[in-house]
C-alpha cells in the first residue's frame, strides 16, 4: 500500500480533491477560519497521518503542484500592469504606503524574534512574512530559512489579516477605504486582499497592486536585512 | 493560449537565465514578474496575448502552495517549541505594518 501512495498522481489527486472540498465548504458557511487553503493543508495533513505516509512521498505528486507557483508569479506581473492605471493618481503617496509598511514589516519581525531568542533559521523564515507565499518561499531558499515554515506562517498571517484587518484598522481610526485596502495587501498578501475586495472594489485593487510592490521590495531588501541584523548566513 | 502560455513560461526562463549567469540574489521568477511587466509597459507585448495564461494561474494561486502547506508537518516540533514567540513576533509585526501604510495613506490622500 505505501508504494501506491508513493505515486505521484496521489499527491497530485489529494491535492486538488482537497481545495475543491475547502472551497464547497467555504461556499455553504461564509466563515473567515474557513478558509480553503488551511482546510485543504488540515485535511491532508491528517490524511497522511492517519495513513503514515511520509511527506515526501505525497511531495512526489505534490512537487507538480507547486511547480506553478513559479509561472503564477511572472503572472503577478501582468495583474500588476493591468491595475496600475487604476492607481495612477495616487501613485507616490501609495509607493509610500508600501514602501515604509513593507519595510516596518520586515524590520518588525526581525527584531521582535530577535528579543525573544529565536534561533536564526527561524528569524530567516519568517522575515518575509508579509508578501504572497510563492515569493516569499523564494526569498526563505536564498536567505537559509525553511520555505515549509515559511508558507505556513504566511498562510496564517493572510488569514489573520483577513479576519481581523479591518476591524483593527477602524478602531485605530482609519476611515478611507484606499488606506484599508493597501494596508490589507501590504501586510497580508492575497489573503488579505481577498478580504479587501468585500470592503469595495477600490480598496481591493489598491490591495492587489499593494501585495504585488511590497513582494518587490520585501524580495530586494530582505536579504540585505537579515544580513544586517543576523550576520552571515547559515 | 498556448502563446500566452509560451510567453510565461519564455518570461520565467528568461528570468530564471539572468540569475543563473549573474549570481544575483533574486529569485528567477520575481524578475520575470519584473521583466514581463516592463515588457507590456513598453508594449514590447500585449497584454491580450499574455491574459488567457495570467488570469488562469492567479485563479489556483492559492491551490498551487498547498503542497508547502502540507511540508510543514515536518517541522511541527520546531514549531511547537516556539508557537509563542513566533505568534507574539508575528501578530504584533502584522498589526504595526497594517497601521503604518494605512495611516501614511489616511493622512497623505488627495
């Protein structure tokens, strides 16, 4: 039976069978911890727990899937020139947003896990917390870190964001929608903007376009970063 | 389809080339976002012909990242030993990134 398993149109079927089934059930109860990604990991997780399958076996079919993350980037790309008309008279004070959110993201993180001791590799994972998971996998494999903690964290951050984003941003008086929405994007990536869109369709592309500017910047800078604070690398 | 989808792949690869011969520290695939963006601004292509591919890989973004999802089962006990710090760390950085570009936004918008 483990050798079935190791197949890697397993890996593949789970996969897809998965976020198929978080999505329905995220459809019939309009719920935010429901969210089909973390459905779908929670599910196979389990699945292979129960059936001891190793990870790197469901990987063999697995390893297929996450090899669009590389296309679905330069695809970010084309989203980015399609909604930056939308942006246009705004454009310096939104760089701006992005820029220093971005950066206090990155230095934030960096030196909070500094105070409470965490080992470097983690502090390596988790600098590029805030932008989407497929370009921040790609920084945590050039800076050292582990990319699995690194998607998990991210995943957790989106969902965070998307959940409580708004709420936290109107207690602290923020009332424009255009500020809701980059902020959504900058911090928490397209989790987050997903949550944008429901607040209105501005906000959700200035989110989109946010999310897309701080995963340039936090890839251009967070190398150089974690060199600063930690050294070199491990 | 398949053009936009040549164009893609062409713009990764092209993107994955630069890297690999100039040892910079960026990733491959960032600077083919980079560099396809450039290429529609410069209308070098169009963006009729790259869209069918695009929209269809944004649509699954969030289903091709499952996979490192699930790897992270390899390292519950790392996380497990610093849930606390790493969610302290995390939510507070989220929080203080969230308030400051929302608020450079609130202030400065025309």
């Amino acid at each position: 039976m483990q050798e079935f398993f190791q197949l890697p149109v397993f890996g593949v079927f789970i996969s897809i069978i998965a976020f198929a089934g978080g999505r329905e059930l995220r459809k019939k109860f309009n719920y935010v911890l429901l969210n089909p990604v973390l459905l779908a990991i929670l599910f196979i997780i389990s699945f292979l727990l129960i059936f001891n399958i190793d990870f790197e076996d469901y990987n063999r079919g697995g390893k297929f899937i996450s090899f669009f993350l590389g296309p679905s980037v330069v695809a970010l790309g084309v989203f980015f020139y399609e909604k930056y008309e939308e942006v246009k008279q705004n454009l310096k004070v939104f760089l701006l947003s992005v820029a220093v959110g971005g950066i206090s993201g990155i230095l934030t993180v960096i030196i909070f896990l500094l105070l409470l001791k965490v080992p470097d590799f983690i502090i390596e994972s988790l600098a590029s917390k805030s932008v989407t998971t497929p370009i921040a996998i790609e920084i945590t494999k050039l800076t050292g870190g582990i990319p699995e903690i690194t998607a998990g964290i991210v995943i957790a951050v989106g969902i965070f964001g998307n959940a409580f984003g708004p709420f936290i941003l109107k207690k602290l008086g923020i009332k424009s929608k255009i500020a809701i929405g980059t902020a959504l994007g900058t911090a928490a990536h397209g989790i987050g903007t997903a949550r944008a869109f429901e607040e209105s369709k501005l906000a959700g592309v200035y989110s989109g376009l946010a999310m897309c500017v701080n995963g340039i910047i936090t890839a251009l800078l967070t190398p150089y970063l974690l060199q600063l604070f930690l050294g070199s690398f491990t | 389809m398949l053009k936009a989808l040549a164009y893609i792949f062409g713009f990764l690869l092209l993107g994955e080339l630069i890297t690999y011969f100039f040892e910079i520290p960026i990733a491959g695939n960032i600077l083919g976002m980079f560099l396809i963006f450039l290429a529609l601004r410069l209308k070098l292509i169009k963006l009729q012909d790259v869209k069918p591919a695009s929209d269809k890989l944004i649509k699954y973004l969030v289903l091709f990242f499952i996979p490192y999802g699930v790897g992270l089962m390899v390292y519950f006990e790392i996380i497990a030993a610093y849930w606390m710090p790493i969610s302290v760390a995390v939510i507070a950085s989220t929080v203080i990134t969230l308030y400051i570009s929302a608020i450079i936004i609130e202030k400065l918008e025309k």
